[in-house]
C-alpha cells in the first residue's frame, strides 16, 4: 500500500513537472514573439521618423525656395518702384522748371 501510495505522489510530482516545463515553453514562446513585435516596432518608427525627417527637409527647402523667390520678386518691384519714382522725380523737376519759366517771364503785349 506505501509503495503504491509513493508511486501515486510521484506520478502527481512528474505531472505537475511537465505542466511547469510545458508553461515555461509557453513563457519562453511568448516572451521571444513580444520580442519580435518590440523590435518589428522599434523598426517601424525608426522608418516613420527617417520618412517624417526626409519631409521635413524637404518642406524646409521648399520654403527656403519660396522664400528666395519671394525676395526677389519684391527686389525686382522694388527697383521698378525706384525707377518709376525715380522718373517720376525728373518729370515733376522738368513741370516745375517749365511752370517757373511761364510764370515768371514777362508777357510783352
């Protein structure tokens, strides 16, 4: 009857060794997929941070160029501004020329 009993315990030991070791294979399993998926992860948004990065620099030298041809747009209105009032000036200093010349000859009647 012991040697029957002792058997039983150690059949009950042996069962609850291979539930432990098939746990810990499912641990070890799980643990290793949570791995994968951390550095699948990890892989993604480095990508997505390279890709934000690349646009980014893109962006920045799209405005870069905007901003270049914005300044010389206005440059060049700038310079035909100062002709325009340039000529303007002339044109004034000539009417007020011509104005002091009519005004202040004597008229012979």
């Amino acid at each position: 009857a012991r040697a029957l009993a002792q058997s039983k315990e150690l059949l009950e030991l042996n069962s609850k060794k291979l539930l432990l070791e098939s746990a810990n294979q499912l641990l070890q399993a799980n643990h290793k997929c949570v791995q994968e998926e951390l550095q699948q992860a990890k892989r993604e948004l480095r990508e997505t941070r390279e890709a934000l990065d690349s646009q980014t620099a893109t962006w920045k030298e799209d405005a870069a160029a905007i901003e270049t041809q914005w300044k010389e747009r206005l440059e060049k209105m700038e310079r035909k501004y100062q002709k325009a009032n340039t000529a303007l000036k002339v044109q004034c200093s000539e009417d007020i020329k011509v104005h002091t010349i009519l005004t202040h000859t004597p008229t012979h009647h």
